[in-house]
C-alpha cells in the first residue's frame, strides 16, 4: 500500500491497519517541500511545534481512532522515538511503553535556549484519565535530558494511583543535584493530605544554571500533613541537618519543626529552631490574616489605596509569641545576650474590636525597633 493510499484509507475508514514491519516510510524535506508539508498540516499541529527535515518511520498499527495497539519507530534527524502497547479511549485502559534517544525536543519545540536533547524510557498501565479515579502504574528513567544547557543524568520516576490515593517516589544521583524523594497522598478532597520524605544530598543552582550566585543546599525533610487546608492546616513538618553556603554566609542548623493543629474553636501553629521559637494561637485562618491586620491598621490610619474589602470573620483573633536564642539575628541585627539567653517578643491582634498590642524585652525591644526604623530608612531611600 502507498502511503498517499494509506492515507486516504486512514481518513475514510473507521476502522484500519498498517503494517509496516517489512517496510519502511521514509520522508524527506527540501526547504520548499517542508514549508508545502507545514502549510498542510498547520490546521493539525500547533504553530510552536517544529517538524524535523527527516523522518523515518517503521512499525505497525491496528485498531480505530478509539481502541488501537501500536509498535512504532521513528527515526528523525532531531532523534528517535518509538511507541508499543495499547490503548483504549472507550474504556480508559492503556498499557502503553515510549523510548526516546536524544529527542531533540529544544527544536520540535522551539525552545531551544530552555530544552535540549532527551533520552527516556517510560511506562503507564492502568486505567483512567481523572487523577481522582485513577488506577494506574507509572515508570519513567530519564537517562540523559538537556536544561537551560545543563545534562541531568539518571533521573528516576515511580508513580501509583489508586482511586484518588498515590504514591510517589524519585531519585537522582548527579553531581550537581542528588536526592531521594518519597512521598504519599490522597486528593480526593479540595486540599490533599501529604506524607513526604526527603533527603536532598546536593543541591548547587549555579552548576545547573538556574541562578547566578553560587549557593549550595543540603538537608532531610520529614512531613506529614493529614490537612493542607490553610484554613484548617493540620501536621508536621521536620527539616533537619540542614546546611546553607555561599561566598557571604554559611548556616548549620541540626533541625527546624513545625507543628499545627486545628480544631472547629482554635488553630495553634508552632515554630522551633536553634535560632528562634513561635507560638501562634488563637481562632484564625490564614487566608484572613493579611486582612485582619490591614483592616485593624485602617481602622486607626487609613491606607493609601483602596480599601481593603476582603471578608474577615468577627471573631478573628490570635496571639503570638516570638522567641529569640543566643546569638539570633533580627531583622539582620545581631543580639548581644549571652548564648544562652533568650529574647521576647509578644503580640496580639483582636479583629472584631479593633485591638492590638505589643511587648518585648527592654533590650530586645530597643533592637527590635532600632531595626525596623533602618529598615524604614532604607525603604524611603530607594
């Protein structure tokens, strides 16, 4: 069968098959005859997608536009690709595994400053194409793929749906960015619980060319969040054995947690670190908090702008209470109370009758103010 029959078969029929395992169907372009192939197909592909001056193509295909199983290579002058398995639109089953070999996807894209060339195998089976109703496997090992010019080698994906429950886990041992990541969820509801363990061994941004300054991370990651709701957040977040650098500043810390709970009267949220510890309480949400404080604020002195006209619940209120260790910096001020000694600082805000206060240590508070008249200063200088 010639491809132009072939074609017209595929356009006519509801049901075909090509069978090109013997044979091949080979497509070549002169600038002339590529723009003739763009200007006829520029109704089927998108106006960012490039078509490669090369295509060579062997395999087979049966089925319908729905239901089809397919083994297809493709050979191109900007990469391969090949395509083998099942699917079926009709009942949501699929069973599908792709490869690529230095797919150029910065040209077919027309990225080419972003993307480069890519090298994958990749795996799905299951059913279901809404992640809330989904019961499906996923596999990719990203061999070798091109960023803002920058190779990543050996990137590892597993992923299992189950009826809106998943879990995740992902790797990758290069040297300019090495971690393992394994996580749990459900998002069945409008704001998904989460259970994530992370232990990030390298990250350097510069090498990767995502930022201009050198900078380097280290740290392990522990959460568990049966709520992510900020209106009602509910877990835990531990990071531990976390180290920082760059050319100005190095920072070891051995753990920073956070807690919170909510309860239909009251949301507690609290912070602890070497550096610094807060207790947050009170009947809040966070999503109102910006709010509350701006229209506390309006109500003594009003702010340039328009109002603000954002709903905050009569009852909103909280306090809060900062503590500060040792050698803490505030506000990029250093203290000078022994190691051992702790700063405070204290505050409430009661939305509904317009009330806020504020206390602090004597010595911490004459810090705490003489940094945020500097910081005033440097906002009116620039």
């Amino acid at each position: 069968m010639k491809t132009s029959e072939a074609t017209q078969y595929w356009l006519t029929a509801r049901k075909c098959g090509f069978d090109l395992l013997d044979s091949h169907m080979f497509l070549r372009f002169s600038p002339l005859d590529e723009h003739r192939f763009e200007q006829f197909i520029e109704f089927s592909i998108p106006e960012n997608i490039r078509i490669p001056a090369q295509i060579t193509a062997n395999g087979k295909f049966t089925g319908t536009v729905n239901r089809f199983r397919v083994n297809l290579q493709v050979r191109t002058s900007n990469g391969n690709a090949a395509v083998a398995g099942l699917l079926d639109l009709d009942r949501k089953t699929y069973d599908l595994t792709a490869k690529t070999k230095s797919a150029d996807l910065g040209y077919i894209l027309k990225q080419d400053s972003l993307l480069g060339k890519i090298t994958l195998d990749a795996t799905a089976k299951g059913s279901g194409f809404d992640p809330k109703k989904m019961n499906s496997i996923f596999h990719v090992n990203l061999k070798a793929a091109e960023f803002k010019s920058y190779q990543y080698r050996g990137l590892a994906l597993d992923a299992d749906l189950h009826n809106g429950s998943a879990t995740v886990s992902s790797s990758i041992h290069d040297p300019n960015i090495s971690y393992e990541l394994k996580g749990e969820g459900n998002f069945t509801g409008k704001y998904p619980s989460a259970k994530i363990r992370l232990q990030l061994d390298t990250l350097n941004p510069l090498a990767l060319h995502l930022i201009k300054d050198s900078m380097q991370w280290h740290l392990q990651l522990d959460a568990d969040f049966p709520s992510t709701d900020p209106d009602a957040l509910q877990g835990k977040l531990n990071i531990y054995d976390i180290a920082f650098t760059n050319p100005e500043t190095s920072l070891h810390l051995d753990s920073v947690r956070l807690i919170a709970a909510h309860t239909d009267t009251a949301q507690q949220i609290q912070f602890r670190s070497e550096m610094a510890d807060l207790d947050w309480n009170g009947k809040y949400k966070l999503t109102q908090v910006s709010g509350a404080i701006k229209q506390l604020i309006n109500h003594y002195y009003k702010l340039p702008g328009n109002p603000d006209t954002a709903r905050i619940d009569a009852q909103e209120g909280f306090e809060v209470e900062f503590h500060v260790h040792g050698q803490a910096v505030v506000a990029g001020m250093a203290t000078n109370a022994d190691t051992d000694a702790a700063e405070f600082l204290a505050g409430y805000v009661d939305a509904g009758r317009f009330l806020t206060g504020l206390s602090a240590d004597p010595e911490f508070g004459r810090q705490l103010n003489h940094a945020l008249l500097q910081c005033g200063d440097d906002i009116a200088d620039a």
